[in-house]
C-alpha cells in the first residue's frame, strides 16, 4: 500500500524549523493571505501546484521538500541506523564519507533570509502601530 505525503503537513514543519509563524508567511505569500488561511493550507493533504511554488518560493525551499518529506521513513531510517548494538553504529560510521555541504549551505542562507525577512516584517508591523496610536492620539486632540 502507497503512503501518500501530507503537503500541507511538511509546509507546517518546515515553516515551522524555520522559525516562521504562520503570519509572517501569509504576508510573503501576498494581500489574498492571512493567518486562518495559512492554517487550513497546512491542514491539506495535497497542494495546487501553484500555490506550492509559491510557498517554496517564500520559504525559499525546493518545492520537492513538501513533496517528498516523509516524517515516518526518516524515523525509521534514523532508528534502523542508530540502534543500541555496536555493528549498527559502527556501520553508520563511515570515515571516507564525503558531504555534500552546498545544500546544507543554501537552507543555512535561506533561514538568514527569511529571518531578515520576519525581522523586517514586524518592523513594519511596529511602525503601523505607532502611525495609528499618533493618528488616534491626535483625533482626541
């Protein structure tokens, strides 16, 4: 039996090892988003294509990561190769082992972004609260 991957589900985590709230997102993501909107997209098993890029897009991923992320396989993956007997371990102990460190740099870059792009984010959200105190403030004048 296939197991489907739950699109909606990986954006949730994703976004969320990002550290990005779903407010921030549905900001990215234009003037149609909000919060609620963003929480029912988290919610579907499947995606439009569209809006899928437009995600990876904003959280500046592949959109392959919603698409083929299976939380369960990498558990199990993970526990079949670190399992308390020493053979294990030791297999999963390879020292002529190279790594391919430009991906692991690209999503090290992308979270700095989006970072910046939260911070910048809440700054703007800052700035329109005191217009709008100075605007209240000054009607009560």
């Amino acid at each position: 039996m296939e197991k489907r991957i739950h699109e909606g589900r990986n954006v949730k985590r994703f976004r969320e090892m990002l550290g990005i709230k779903q407010e921030a997102l549905a900001y990215e993501l234009g003037d149609d988003w909000n919060q609620k909107k963003v929480s029912v997209l988290e919610q579907k098993e499947t995606i439009d294509l569209a809006i899928l890029k437009d995600v990876a897009a904003a959280l500046k991923l592949p959109v392959e990561a919603f698409q083929n992320f299976d939380e369960e396989q990498a558990i199990n993956i993970i526990s079949n190769t670190f399992t308390s007997n020493d053979t294990s371990t030791l297999n999963a102990i390879n020292p002529n082992c190279t790594f391919n460190i430009n991906p692991v740099e690209k999503w090290l870059e992308a979270i700095e972004e989006n970072k910046r792009l939260y911070e910048r984010w809440l700054k703007e959200k800052e700035d329109t609260i005191k217009m709008l105190e100075a605007i209240i403030e000054n009607t009560k004048r």
